[in-house]
C-alpha cells in the first residue's frame, strides 16, 4: 500500500535538507543508505528527488519507508508528503532506477527531504556516496558534515562540524567512525593495504553524519579521566616480546576511545586504538612493531589516551580538500540563530601515502603529519595553518585511492608511564630457559642453572619433572627432588601416580618418606624409603611401624628381630603358639610359658630343640620336658645340679628329697619310666658307682 499523499502545504526551503546543503554538483549515488528521524508523534516528511544520467535522461524517485524491524511502511513518491509517523529512526531506501542499462544506478540531483516542523537537522547516512562532474575546483563540494558522537555516557551525545571547502574527489565516500582505520590505528594508508598480520585495512561507517546540526543531540558531554591500574603479560609485569601478550589494564571514568602510543625508538611509534567503556578496561599488545618485527629490551615510554567524542573523518578516495577541512564542535549554546562552534585539533599522519603528496594550488605539500587547530569559526580556511589539505583538483594525489583518517574529539585525558621490556632470548646460565621466563615467570635467578640446588636445573623442573625450581625439596620428605629422579626424568616408585619428588611415601609402604630416610638398612642397594620392606623381613615398613617392640632401639620396621628373641621375624611371621592373638614375631615368650622364647632358643643349642620329642620346638612347647607343669612352674634353675635346667629336667628332685613321679631314692613304686626319666636315672647311678 501506498502512504504518501498529496502535498497539502508548501514548506520552507530552509528546512529541506538535501541538494541545499551539498550544493549542485555533488550528486547523489543511488544505493546511499538514508535515514531519517522522527522525533514527535504524528511528524511527517516530504520528498522530492530526480534521477541523473550523462546521456540527460531523467525521471521522478521514490523513496520506500522501513521501521526499525525492516518493515515496509510503503513508498513516497517524488514531491509528495509521507503519512504521519510514530516517534523513532527509519530507513529510508531509494527506489532509484537505471534509465541507461549501464549497470549502475543513476545518480540523484535537485533532490531533498523535510521534516515538516523541524528545526534542525533530521537527515542523515553513515556513508554519503557523492559524485562529482569531474576533479575541478568548481566541482568541489563547500558545506558541512555534523558527525553525532559519543559524549562519554549513554545520555550525552556531543556533535562535531566537519567543515569543508574544495571537497574533490569525482565518485567518493564520506564517512566516519571514532577509531579511525581499523588495523592502521593512526595511519592513513592505501586503499586493500594488509598490515604485517596480513589485515586489510578496513574504514567502518559508524558516526552518523547530518548535513544540519542534529536536532536529536543532547549537545553534552562527561569530563573524561583515566588511570592505569596494571601492565602485566607475566608475574613480574613487564611484557616479554614474543613470549605472551601484556595487558594494560586501566579504569575510565566515561565511555569513549582509548588510544595507547609507545615510543618504539628507531621502530616508530606503537599506536592501539579501542573503544574505551566507563569501568575497567584492558588493552592488549604482542610486543611487536607496525612491521611485526619484535622490539628489542628496553624501557618504553608510553601514554594512555581516552577521548569523549572521538571522531575520525577517513577521506575514501577523495583526490583534493583545498583550502582543507576544518573540525569544530557545535556547543549547546546560541549566539543568535546559530549554535556556537569551539574550534577543535585536528591530528594525521600520512606517512605511508604521502610519497604521492603533489603540490597544492597554493605552492605548498599537503603536511605528512600534524596537529592543527581549526581556529576561530568565521576565520578563512588557510591550508597547512587551520585546514588540513590536500591534492591539486587532479586525478593523482596521495588521496587518489587511499583512506585519509584526520581526527579529533569533544575532550580527553591522558596518563603516562613506563614500559620495562626485558632480555626475551639471552640464557645467561645456558640451562634452557631464557632470562626473560626466569625473570619475570619463574623467578628463578637467571645466573644459576639449579637455583634451589636439588641437583635439578630450573629447566628440568619447570619443563619435565614439574617440581618447584625455587625449593630443594619440593614434598619436604627429607629428600631432594634431584635424588627423587632418574637423571632429570620423573620417577614413580610405587606406581601410584604420582612423582616420588611429589610422593610424601614414595615406596608407598605406609612409612612417610620423611621417616624413612635415605639409608640402607639391609644393605639391599635401595634406600629404606624406596623400599617398601626395610629390614627385609617379610613385613611391610607401615605395617611395622615406628614402633620398637624389643626396646634395643631399632624401630620394628628396621629391625629383623621385632621381639629380639633371637629368632629373625620372617622365621616367626604368622605363628602364634600361645593363640593369644600375638604373632611370635613380637613376642618374646611365644609359648606364653614364663621362659623367654630367647632363653629356650639359647638352650636348645645344648640340650635339644624338642627336649621331650612331642614334635614342638621348646619355645613353643609350654611344657618342653613333658613332665606335666609347665616350664614357668619348672624355672630354670638346676635343683639337681646335673646341668640340666629343671623346665627341660623331668627328674629334678621336689622339696623333701623326692622325685616328681612318686618314687623316692629309696626305690619306691611309681617312678617315672620315660626314655630321658630312665637315661638321666642310669647316668646318676654310674656316677654314684665311679664315686
């Protein structure tokens, strides 16, 4: 459906935003991006537009309404009034046409659009596509561009003037962003040049751009802060240039864009260019050049910059601006009908275009760099003294195909400080690592290879053991970490996953390292802490403990009597004679007879193992003479005196005179008959008879 209607009213050409503003020679390309604001409810706007070929064709445009969702709200037709809009930015979309068929849309000329009732400006693109008659001064564009930027909050907006005055360039772009060209921060370059990291340079239409003051502007601005909090790639906080990339961490107390510059010596200047956001904010650098070359040790001085309405105006193939370009901000304040302009410092630099600088109309060379104040606003533009130029009114110039960034902004405020770079390649102690990682990563002293002097290089231990370059014993087992390696390669002694110089029991026997030691008790070749069985006796160190169950000092774990009975512990190990739930390894009467099991053990090297043959070693026989006590009631003494203690004598004499059994000297019945009974009486009988 159609919305315009007939135009009921005619309106002030003052107000009609267009051709008016631009002047007659520049024409308009037919796929420019339009848009317009509506700032009251029910505010309509009229059009009107006609095409423009070179053979003289011409014809009415149209122009079709878009919402901010991409919907149609219809088409105005050439001299006609749009139907009332609601509050809000639309997009107003050309129905141009290309009367020719020569491929290319038609240009516009004597075309303009008003906002009925508005008193500013309401018109605006991000990118004007103009064309010219040709490269002559005559055809040069004189007017204003009003850029709506950032005034450092969502709530302010300022607006900077771009004022120019033999504008050349035959088919060009005027654009605007607050970071200039991206990958070139700073820089004007060719148009498709790559940076060193293969980048193109790349202009990006951001600002919009009215041919009036805007009308939606606030005309306010925050007053800008910054500080930087941190410069930091590693521990130490200096950059290591190919190493990692530092970070500059800094707070800002208003939006806007942050510019860093470094002072690289004979490698130029270092220029990041970032939008900036209120609160804290991180920029990042790869401690390279403009030429990807890395900068060598040194100290950098360096300033962080944050602007409030920064504004970069990149001339897109634009041959010729002479007198120049000027820049100002429009304030809030009149004088007159007219806002007042505050003159504004404009910055360039050329130097990566300016070998195609021609002379000027005026005698001079457009400047490779500067920094010029555009002076007062009703001051002639003068090239090279308040404007910023360019070119002859030619086709070749160093604007001829090539992006032009001159910038400015509503205000700023800047922080210095230095950079440190350290040594990224020098290895002073020749162990692997540089001085820049031990320096600023490490900490490790650059001047010795084994800094902690665990008899492992710092290399080693930061790069393949994992172990703390900066402690000797990196577990604090009593061990350093160079013994608890196989020459620099991490060792698992007991397989459980973990490196012994990590390992509080490297052996894993349950005995911390720590208490073990380095020593070997039983002269097997392997430290006792390697070692899950000590004093080789069957048992595992944890098992055993610390504990020293025979009292001689030797902990049970390093010693191979537990119960010092004289019999080694792996010859005991899981008996328990006396069934009292002791093993006879730890105990030291393990008949449980009241006759030390070492006493029957010394015994039986005179008098038998098995004294009453009932297959039981003595020390574990509670009655070892088969006599019916029990070796504790026997004793050890001899009553007899026939050398023989009376627990391995059957016929030692009771109080009284009598033998035990029921005969007497005298021969009584019931006597004892047993083999030893009988052996022991035929011996005393011999020696009653030799005496």
């Amino acid at each position: 459906m159609t919305l315009p209607s007939i135009l009921l009213a005619l309106t002030s050409p003052a107000s009609a935003e267009g051709t008016l503003d631009l002047g007659p020679t520049q024409r308009l390309q037919g796929d420019t991006e339009l848009h317009v604001d509506i700032l009251a409810p029910g505010e309509r706007f009229r059009w009107q537009a006609r095409s423009w070929t070179p053979s003289g064709l011409s014809t009415d445009i149209a122009v079709e309404i878009l919402d901010a969702s991409g919907a149609s709200l219809g088409t105005v037709a050439s001299g006609t009034l749009s139907d009332p809009l609601p509050v809000g930015t639309y997009d107003i979309v050309l129905q141009a046409v290309d009367l020719d068929a020569d491929g290319t849309l038609d240009r516009l000329e004597n075309w303009d659009l008003t906002v009925l009732g508005a008193t500013e400006g309401r018109l605006w693109s991000r990118s004007w596509e103009l064309a010219a008659p040709d490269f002559s001064a005559a055809s040069g564009l004189d007017g204003s561009f009003y850029a709506l930027v950032d005034g450092g909050a969502v709530s302010e907006t300022s607006v900077v003037e771009m004022k120019v005055e033999g504008l050349a360039g035959r088919i060009y772009f005027v654009k605007a962003n607050a970071v200039g060209i991206r990958h070139f921060a700073g820089l004007s370059c060719p148009i498709g040049a790559t940076d060193a990291q293969g980048q193109v340079a790349l202009a990006v239409a951001e600002h919009p751009l009215y041919l009036r003051p805007p009308e939606i502007s606030t005309y306010s601005s925050l007053t800008p802060s910054v500080s930087v909090d941190t410069v930091t790639t590693d521990v130490c906080g200096a950059l290591t240039p190919g190493d990692t990339a530092v970070t500059f961490v800094f707070d800002s107390a208003t939006s806007g864009t942050a510019r860093l510059t470094c002072d690289l010596g004979a490698q130029g200047m270092l220029e990041i260019v970032e939008a900036a956001t209120e609160g804290t904010n991180t920029l990042t650098w790869d401690g390279r050049d403009a030429a990807g070359d890395l900068v060598p040790p040194g100290t950098l001085s360096c300033e962080l910059r944050v602007a409030v309405g920064e504004f970069h105006f990149v001339a897109n193939d634009i041959e010729t601006a002479f007198p120049g370009l000027r820049m100002f901000e429009v304030t809030s304040a009149f004088a007159g009908p007219e806002r007042v302009r505050r003159p504004l410092t404009m910055s360039w630099d050329d130097q990566l275009v300016q070998g195609a600088a021609v002379t000027m109309p005026d005698g001079q060379i457009g400047l490779e760099q500067g920094e010029l104040s555009s002076g007062p606003y009703d001051t002639p533009a003068a090239a090279n003294v308040n404007a910023r130029a360019w070119g002859a009114f030619a086709p070749r110039s160093k604007g001829d195909e090539a992006l032009l960034d001159t910038w400015t902004a509503i205000d700023d405020a800047s922080v210095s400080f230095d950079v440190e770079l350290p040594d990224a390649v020098s290895d002073t102690d020749g162990e692997g690592l540089s001085d820049a990682v031990e320096i600023c990563e490490t900490d490790t002293d650059p001047t010795l290879a084994d800094t902690d002097g665990d008899g492992l290089d710092d290399r080693a231990e930061v790069e393949d053991v994992g172990s703390d370059p900066l402690d000797d014993d990196s577990d604090d087992d009593g061990v350093l970490d160079g013994a608890e390696t196989d020459a620099g390669t991490p060792r698992d002694s007991d397989g459980d996953g973990i490196s012994d110089w990590d390992d509080p029991d490297d052996d894993g026997d349950g005995l911390p390292t720590a208490v073990e030691g380095t020593e070997d008790h039983d002269g097997d070749g392997v430290d006792d802490h390697l070692d899950p069985d000590s004093d080789d006796d069957g048992w595992l160190d944890g098992v055993e403990g610390t504990i020293d169950t025979d009292g001689d000092g030797l902990p049970d774990y390093l010693d191979d009597d537990d119960d010092g009975d004289g019999f080694p512990t792996i010859t005991e190990s899981g008996a328990d004679s006396d069934g009292d739930g002791v093993d006879d390894h730890l105990e030291a009467d393990d008949d449980d007879d009241g006759i030390p099991t070492s006493i029957e053990r010394d015994d039986a090297a005179t008098f038998g193992t098995d004294v009453d043959g009932d297959g039981l070693p003595n020390w574990q026989d509670p009655d070892a003479d088969g006599d019916g006590l029990t070796d504790g009631e026997d004793g050890v003494d001899d009553a007899d005196g026939d050398q023989i203690p009376e627990y391995l004598d059957p016929l030692e004499p009771p109080q009284g005179g009598f033998y035990r059994g029921g005969c007497d000297v005298g021969g009584a019945s019931g006597a004892a008959t047993g083999p030893l009974s009988l052996l022991l009486i035929a011996l005393g009988l011999r020696r009653r008879r030799s005496s």
